[in-house]
C-alpha cells in the first residue's frame, strides 16, 4: 500500500500580517499532482486541516477543491482533527463524506473502527484534549501520555494480523518543535513517549511543524508550509511511504513548492541596505534584526524601500547600550512559564520555588486547555454509536 502523509495545513493561517493561502493553495495542488502520479492508495491528513475553529470561507471553500481533486485521482483521503480544528465544524457530513472517499474522524467514538485500504489498516486518533476524554478512556491520569496509552489500548483489543497505521495529533518525546506551534506543552504534561506506537507498522504525526523522525517507524512530516521565521532553513514537504505485506516500510521525503522563501537577517541598517550577499532576499519574507547602536528612524521603511516583503523588524541593543526595545521584543522566545516566573522574581525578589513553579505550570496548561474547549466544539456522538463505552 502506497500512502502519503501530510499533517498541519493550518488553511486560513497569516505569518505577521501575510496571507499564506496562496502558499498553501500552491501546495494543495501540488499535493494532488504527486497523489495522482505516484498513484497512492490514500492521502493521510494528521491534523490541524484548518488555522482555527471558525476558518475563514476561503480555507473552506479550498479544502472542498482539494477534497474533489484527491479524490478524482482515485485515492481515498483520511482526515484527522488537530488541535486548532473544531471537532463539529470539520466533522460536518462525516458520513455523507465517507461514502466518496473521504474519512473524517473528529472525536473517540469509533477509534477502534479503522479505515481498510489494500489490506492495511488506518486508525485515526484525532487530538484527544485530556481533561475533557481521560474518564470516557478510563485513562489512569489526565495526561497526554495516558489518553494516548488508553486510546490505543482499545485498538490493539481489535487488531487483526493485517498491517496497522496509526495517526495521531501529539508532541512525541524525542522531537524538536518550531516557534509556530502554539501552546505545545507546558510542564511536559503534553509529551507522549515514542514507545506507545510500538504496535504499529507507521505512525503518521501530526503538531509539530519541523519534519523529523522520531523512530523509523514514528514520523513527522511537518507543516507544508513555513509558519515561522524559525522554520526559514527547513525543507517542507509530505512523505511518500510504501508498506508490504509484512509491514516493511520505505519512506521518501517529497519536497514542496516553494511559495515565497523565508530570510532572517541580521546586521547594521547600512550594511544590509548595501550589501550584495544578500540580494537573493530581495524577493523573499524577510525577519530583518538591526544592530546599530542607535536605533535608526523610520527603520522599517529603509529597510523595505530594498526588502518590499520585510514582515518584522527588531533592534538587538549591543552591550553596553540602554534596552529600550519593545515589550514584545524582550518578551520574544519566552514560554507563559518563564514569563510567570519573572513576575515571582519580580514581586517576591527572589526565584519561585519549584513547588511555585509547579503550581505555575499547572495554572497554565489548565488555562490553555479552558481556551481550547471553548474555541472548540467537542464533536457529536457518531448515530449509533455507544458514547459512553466509546465502541461505535
């Protein structure tokens, strides 16, 4: 069986003001040419199909095209929900859909009901919020770790001898996120260890937008398009993986088009007006950091008189100058936990202790996860399915 797995399309997404649904539009169609010539089974989606629980009508409309595309080339197409998705939206017509094709799976009523292509089996785990399944799961904690034991407890109850493939929405242990991956983890509560997929041929990830093999068999195809000036030096793309019958695999990176490049600069405002090392930045998004020891006026507009594209600048103070940056420049980089722990530092004069800092991290995963249920519709129960045992 031939798949190909993508994940974090985050249609509807904008880099510091840009609009990147051409880029991502550009993708999509790229996606359905490599669908349609290197004839795969099946088109794998891990996750996070829109930007936020109410896309805009022109993501909508863009996911329907590429739907009727994938399935025009004879693949079938399975679509998990992520954690920017909202289970009922992307869930719409889940049964209408299946029939032509396309398998959308947005909540835990039918996790042990995968999805049969040329004899492998696909189960898709959409992103399992803890707080709000651990108790339907009968997970012994209300982590990522144990939702994702007891998930996939109740698959292995129903494996066959076939092949099996799971998705997943999660941050694995062992992988490196990028700066566009909102509210990852806090605490290490949301880290799942590798060895939970042991049972299965490939596991397709989804989250992270780096992509990066955590094992052999466990994979990250990252985001196909660059959310980040982080992600600037990375190569996006989906991966191409064909599984035989004794669930050997053969995985192959299929780099995307490149919509408009990603360039982080750095240097005196003279030098990087002037310098002809970096024309090829011309034309791409650019991240300029000045380091002139006075911050220069009306920056950005010399700076975009030679960079028409510059979407942020910063001014990086040498030592020895006053900061006199923006809050949101000293800020940059800093996780909720850091900046709460400043403000202890700050009020108390001293560092919080660790049973502070733990009380922090608590505060702030459970905010996190109060926000997400409240973006987020949880998704219906399936008709005739038994919610409350979870078994379609």
């Amino acid at each position: 069986m031939r798949l190909l797995h993508t994940s974090d399309w985050h249609l509807g997404r904008r880099l510091h003001g840009a609009d990147l649904l051409p880029a991502q539009e550009q993708f999509l169609e790229h996606l359905v040419t490599v669908t349609a010539q290197e004839e795969a089974d099946v088109v794998l989606v891990a996750g996070d199909v829109y930007d936020r629980a109410l896309p805009p009508p022109a993501a909508v409309e863009l996911l329907s095209r590429t739907l009727r595309d994938l399935i025009a080339t004879g693949a079938q197409v399975i679509l998990s929900a992520g954690n920017h998705d909202s289970p009922a939206r992307l869930g719409f017509a889940a049964d209408v859909l299946e029939l032509a094709g396309v398998h959308v799976r947005t909540g835990i009523d039918r996790l042990q009901d995968p999805v049969h292509v040329n004899g492998v089996d696909v189960y898709p785990v959409p992103y399992l919020e803890p707080s709000v399944v651990a108790a339907e799961l009968g997970a012994r904690r209300a982590t990522h770790a144990e939702v994702m034991r007891a998930a996939i407890d109740r698959i292995i109850s129903t494996m066959t001898d076939r092949p099996a493939i799971l998705m997943a929405h999660e941050f694995v242990a062992g992988s490196t996120s990028s700066d566009s991956e909102r509210d990852v983890t806090v605490g290490g509560l949301g880290v799942v260890p590798a060895e939970v997929f042991a049972p299965f041929a490939y596991t397709a990830l989804g989250h992270l937008h780096r992509p990066q093999s955590v094992t052999d068999q466990v994979r990250y195809c990252g985001s196909p398009v660059a959310m980040s000036f982080s992600e600037a030096d990375q190569v996006k793309g989906s991966l191409l993986v064909d599984i035989g019958d004794a669930g050997d695999l053969d995985v192959q990176m299929v780099p995307a088009p490149t919509w408009r490049p990603l360039r982080r600069l750095r240097g005196d405002l003279n030098s990087l007006l002037s310098s002809a090392s970096i024309a090829d930045a011309e034309d791409a998004w650019c991240e300029v950091t000045l380091t002139d020891r006075v911050r220069p006026a009306h920056a950005m507009d010399q700076v975009r008189q030679r960079f028409p594209h510059c979407l942020a600048l910063r001014w990086d103070a040498p030592e020895g100058v006053s900061d006199v940056r923006t809050y949101a420049d000293r800020v940059r980089g800093r996780d909720d936990a850091e900046l709460c722990g400043d403000f202890v530092e700050h009020v108390l004069g001293r560092p919080a202790t660790d049973s502070e800092q733990d009380l922090l991290s608590e505060a702030i995963a459970g905010t996190a996860t109060m926000r997400r249920i409240n973006d987020r519709e949880q998704a219906p129960p399936r008709i005739g399915s038994d919610s409350a045992s979870g078994v379609a």
